[in-house]
C-alpha cells in the first residue's frame, strides 16, 4: 500500500520479477474504512494475514514549533500515529481471528541537530 501509484506498482513488479507475489493497493494509511478494506484483499488474495510490517512515516516541514503550521501537523499525526494505530487495529483483528500471525510497528525518525 502507498499513496505513490507508479512507486507502488514498481515496487510489486519487483517482487514478481524477483519470482514472488505481490499485490498493490493505492490507500492513504490513516483513512480508516482503508485498513479495513486492505485486511478484505489480503485475505481474498492470499487466504490470510501471516505478517504485517507497519512502516509508513513522514517527516513533515522541519520548522520551529513556534512556527510549525497546525495542517502539516495535524497530517504528521494522522499518518505516523493514526495510521499506525488502523493498520494495526485491523490487521491484529484477523489474527485474532486466525489465532496466529505476527505484526510489527515502525514510524518514520527524524534527527535534529541543535546549532
């Protein structure tokens, strides 16, 4: 899943060219009727969740806080918390389901030097 069409379907035709299965889905990862739906064709797909390797972050503009506008912040939260937070929630729900599988978390860091 990612919001970049052409990356994604590149990315997938990788993994075929590689001799591998993919399946690409164009979503934003803090919509949550997206999680959902996403958990509907994996399954579809492949039978069931086995694992899932949460890892959308963004950055953001790097600015002063005393600066920082209030949309690019609120569109932060939204996909590093948020959208870890419904991957995760949906994902987890079909492995309770299956009463197995695996899943992992992991948002985007940002290093700042103090000048």
């Amino acid at each position: 899943m990612d919001r970049d069409a052409t990356g994604g379907e590149a990315t997938a035709g990788i993994v075929r060219q590689q001799g591998g299965e993919a399946l690409f889905v164009q979503a934003d990862v803090h919509e949550c009727r997206i999680g959902a739906g996403l958990c509907d064709k994996a399954v579809g797909a492949y039978g069931r969740i086995d694992c899932f390797h949460n890892n959308a972050g963004i950055e953001g503009k790097v600015a002063n806080i005393a600066d920082y506008d209030e949309a690019m912040f609120d569109t932060v939260m939204a996909v590093n918390v948020k959208g870890v937070f419904l991957g995760l929630k949906y994902v987890l729900k079909q492995m309770l389901v299956q009463a197995t599988g695996g899943a992992s978390g992991n948002t985007v860091h940002a290093g700042l030097e103090a000048g």
